[in-house]
C-alpha cells in the first residue's frame, strides 16, 4: 500500500465505513432478491427449488475451492521485508513534487494479482470434475421431471468461470479497500440475476413452456458477467493511476522469492496450509445441503432451502459484510504482526514496556524518600490509534458487543415469530409438512433462528482468526475443523434417520454444536494471540468479557422469551401471532 492507504488502513474508522456500505450493499441487494422470489415461489415447487439449490451447490463449490484459501493468503500479500534496499523509492511524478511513493508497494499489489490468476486456471478442471459427477449422480426419472436440468448445469459451469476471472481485480480492489466497487458491481449483478430469472419464469408460465431450472442458470450468468465488468473496469482505471499491471508480471526479488518470478513463495505456502482448512470449512458450510441432499428427496431438499434462505437473510444483509470488511482490514492493520520476526518485536515490545514501568516505578519511590535524584522519565503509554494491536483488539471487541446485543432479540422474539412470517410472506402451504420426508418449514425456521447469534460470533472471530494466523497456525486450526466436521457430519446423520428422525431440525442442531466448538477455538486462539502482546490480559476472559451483554438485558429476554411463547397461539393466525409478538418486543426493547 501506499502511505496515505496504509494510513487509512489503520483506522477504526475505515472498517466501519466499509462494513456499512457493504451491509447497505446487501439491504438494498437481498431485498430486491427477496421481492423476486416471493414472485418466484408462485411458479416453483419444493422439487423445483431443491434442483436448483443443488445446482446452486455445484456454482458455489467450484468457487469455494477455487478461491477461498488464495484469496485470503493473496490479502495478506507482504512483500516489504523481502524488497527492502531494492530501488525502495520511487518519485511520484504525477503530481509535480517529490512525494516518495514505495516500489515494494506496486510489486506488493502486482504479487496478489499475480497469485489471483491461479484461482481460475485450478477453477477449470474442478468444473469438469464436479460437473461430471453431478450429472452421474441425476435419476433418470429426475432427468425427465426436470426440464433443461444438463443445459443448466453447463450455464452455472459457465457462470462460474466468468466469476474466477474477476479474481485478480477483486484482490487488488480489496487490498486497495475501494468498497464502493463491490457494492456497485454486487448490486448490479444480484439486480440482473433477478430481473433474468423473474423474467424467464414469468414467460415460461405465460407461454405454457416448463422451463425448470434454466431461468436460475440464465440469471446466475447475468450475475456473473455483471460482476467482472464492474470489478475489471475498475481495476484498470486503479492500475492506470498507481502503475500496475491487471495481467501478470514477471516480478524481481530474492533468488527463490517468486516461482516461475510470478507467485511470491511465502503466499502460496500460506495458500497451502489453508487448502486442509478451507476443505473443512466446506463440509461445515455446505454440509447440512449435502446431507439433507443424499439423505432425503429433492423436496426435502426444497424445503429446507426455504428455510435456509429465510433464516441466513439476516446474515447474508449483515454478519457477511462485517466479517469480509473486518477480515480486509485487519489483515492489512496487522500485517506486521503476524509470527516472525513481527510476533518477536511485539513480545520484546511488551516486556520492555513492563520492564520500563518496574524501573519507573523504583525511581518514584526513590524520589519519595528524598534522595533529590530525578528518576527516569515514565515512558508515554501508547493510545489505540498509535497501537495497531490495540486498534485491533478495540475493534474486534466493539464487533462482539454489539453482536451479542442484538441477538437478544432474535433468540427471544425469532422462534415465535418464524412460522406466523413465514406462512406470511411464502404462503402457507410452505408451513405444513408436505411429506414425511420434509419437515414443517415453520417449525425448522423456529430452529434455525436460534442459530443465527452463533453464525455472527463464528463468522467475525474466525474472520480474525485468518488475518493473523501463521502457516503452523492455521494447520492447528485446521486439525481442529476436522474434528468439528466429523462431529457434525456424525450429529447430522444421526439426527437425519440414523437415530433419530428430526428432520430439518436435526441439522439445525448439528450445525449449532460444530459452531459453538469453531467459536470455542477461535476464542481461546484469540485470547492467547492478544495475550502474547500485553493486551487484554486484565479483563474477563481475557477481555472478551467487557463484550458481552448486561445481566439485565440477559434476564429482559429470557422474560421475554417466555412471555411471547404463551401469548402467541398456533391458532391466531399469522398476522395475529406477528401482532402479538411485536407487542411483547415493545417493553422489552425500552428495557434494553
């Protein structure tokens, strides 16, 4: 980065800003997602809607590999300490003074565009492989129920290559914290994608032509183009200004620095030990899909869908953004800090500083008895804006407090109002249970609302957790998500039939406990990491406890809770069960 953007980098101020234009990105973007598919939910059926989440699957996974973990080792891009004393300054020309902008800088940008560029070409052979297998895996009889389902499934392929070749401009865009261009091109997109799907259902119905799952295909290609026109317009203009190449380069440095002189060596090492994680992460993310997948019928698959889509909005409008932004920013604040020679500065930094408080302290007392000697000076304690760690650490807190705040609410008031809503806004044939198979999708989204407060803690630590952890790090913690993964995968299965027949809900319980143990690690890695640079060593747990809600508000919504489950009835009907509890939220929103 340059000066001014290290800076700026450095700032509470700037996660904040970017976290809140991406969580008005998401308002405006999933409400215009939701409008159409209340539309679109007159045309579909369950069986319809859990293709295309299959299909959806499909998309998601080739990105997921494809991306994840270059994409997070590529934003901690470092190359500084490796190009120190190489041509370190440069004149900025432009601007007709003799400003220094740092050369390490450009190569620093140019080595994550580089790195970017593998996201497509290993992209390629995961379509063939995943595409090919989904195909052998379709029944005959649901080739023939399903209308374009082949075609479809060639689309989404399509689709997600495009979206790969936006990877190098979204990298340097995200180093560079431009925001605003992801939530032009994010709107853009989601607007397309709907306008294309809504659009083709709607002319499918009018002409009598069983389109199944293509207006989904059609509208994901939309999305996808949208996006990497956006993203590459500007990051060509960003290149034109600062002097970088959007294609790669041949990049100088130390002799093994760079494989093949274009992917730094330390980044892709980091790449690497996420590749485990990110497999993990996968399964924790995407497994209760695949489960519900090969163990129930695609309209089971539909119906929870629903349930998933509806539950995970408030995540999607805000936990998402918060966790992307955070990650961006703390990865550049504390790019210094990470292990190394950075952890070894940072440990010295807080024994010198203790060690300096002790003499001082001795020279106090001295002076005290009179021996007329002037002591040696107190040193000046640092502030949070001059100390990244303690940015950080203010930062991350300030997150969580107003994480746990606000889940309050959702998990007193959520369960009740879950069925009343959904029955609302999706019809009520979507809140009985439509086969033995499929659960009621009112009472799994009662469930899954429980969840949410779980998502948004799992979400921001682990978020931290990436920006900072070495390579040995992240293979400990990758040791740890394959046991959180197996205990799901095992909760899951036998809350899907193994054991137990819970249904939808069984999931919801797997994914609370694999969650509460990644939050558990995430924490405790936390703790240590602040503990090793002198911070948050006096507080509750570690500092963590300073987020955590009052004891009043805590016992405001178990009231709450309480309350609202025996005024609102199943009989009421939905509109009367929503007045209900929006009376109860009344009093116990002027308590907190």
């Amino acid at each position: 980065m340059t000066t001014a953007a290290a800076t700026e980098a450095r700032k509470p101020t700037t996660v904040v800003r970017g976290a809140s234009l991406l969580i008005a990105l998401q308002i405006v973007s999933r409400a215009i997602t939701f409008i159409a598919n209340q539309l679109l939910l007159r045309f579909l059926t369950a069986e319809l809607l859990g293709v295309s989440t299959q299909l959806e699957v499909f998309y998601l996974s080739v990105l997921f590999f494809s991306r994840e973990s270059l994409r997070v080792a590529a934003q901690r891009t470092d190359t500084s300490k490796n190009t120190k004393g190489q041509n370190d300054m440069k004149l900025d020309s432009t601007e007709g003074n003799d400003s220094p902008t740092p050369n390490n800088d450009i190569q620093t940008a140019q080595s994550a565009i580089n790195t970017s560029y593998l996201s497509p070409l290993i992209g390629l052979p995961l379509t063939i492989l995943f595409g090919s297998t989904y195909i052998s895996s379709l029944s005959p009889v649901l080739i023939s129920n399903t209308p374009y389902i082949v075609p479809s499934l060639y689309i989404y392929a399509l689709a997600s290559l495009i979206e790969l070749a936006s990877e190098p401009a979204f990298i340097i865009l995200s180093i560079r914290l431009r925001f605003a261009t992801r939530g032009r091109a994010e709107s853009l997109g989601t607007f397309a994608r709907c306008l294309l799907t809504l659009g083709m259902a709607y002319w499918g119905s009018t002409q009598e032509n069983d389109l199944g799952v293509l207006p989904f295909a059609v509208g994901q290609l939309g999305y996808g183009t949208l996006v990497f026109s956006v993203y590459t317009a500007d990051a060509l203009a960003l290149a034109k200004e600062e002097g970088f190449s959007l294609l790669p380069r041949i990049l100088g440095g130390k002799e093994g620095e760079f494989i093949l002189g274009l992917f730094s060596r330390p980044t892709l090492n980091l790449a690497r030990s996420m590749v485990v994680q990110s497999l993990v992460k996968y399964v924790l993310t995407q497994g209760d899909t695949l489960l519900v997948s090969i163990l129930s019928t695609p309209e089971a698959v539909g119906v929870y869908a629903l349930v998933s889509n509806y539950g995970g909005l408030l995540a999607r409008l805000v936990f998402q953004p918060v966790e992307e932004s955070s990650r961006s920013y703390f990865s550049r604040l504390l790019s210094g800090a990470g292990s190394g020679a950075g952890e070894q500065r940072a440990g010295e930094g807080a024994r010198e500083g203790e060690q300096e408080e002790r003499t001082t302290t001795d020279d106090d007392d001295t002076r005290e008895k009179g021996t007329g000697k002037e002591g040696k000076k107190k040193p000046k304690e640092e502030t949070v804006e001059e100390n990244p760690t303690l940015t950080a650490h203010a930062t991350l807190m300030t997150i969580l407090h107003v994480y746990t705040f606000f889940s309050l609410p959702i998990v007193a008031l959520g369960p009740s109002a879950a069925s009343p809503l959904l029955s609302t806004v999706a019809g009520r044939r979507w809140t009985s249970q439509t086969s033995s198979t499929s659960p009621d999708a009112g009472a799994a989204l009662a469930s899954y609302t429980l969840t949410l407060p779980l998502l948004a803690l799992n979400g921001i630590l682990e978020a931290f957790v990436s920006s900072v952890a070495s390579s040995s790090e992240v293979h400990a913690q990758s040791l740890f998500m394959i046991f959180f993964a197996f205990l799901f995968s095992a909760t899951g299965y036998l809350c899907l039939g193994g054991y137990w027949d819970m249904g939808a809900e069984g999931l919801v319980a797997a994914n609370s406990v694999n969650m509460l143990g990644r939050i558990l690690w995430s924490g405790w890695f936390i703790r240590k990491w602040f503990g090793t640079r002198g911070v948050g060593r006096g507080g509750s747990w570690g500092g963590f406890g300073a987020s955590m809600p009052s004891q009043l508000a805590a016992a405001s919504a178990v009231v709450a809770a309480g309350v609202v489950s025996r005024v609102a009835q199943e009989g009421d009907g939905a509109m009367l069960s929503l007045l209900k509890v929006a009376g109860c939220a009344v009093p116990f929103g002027a308590v907190l």
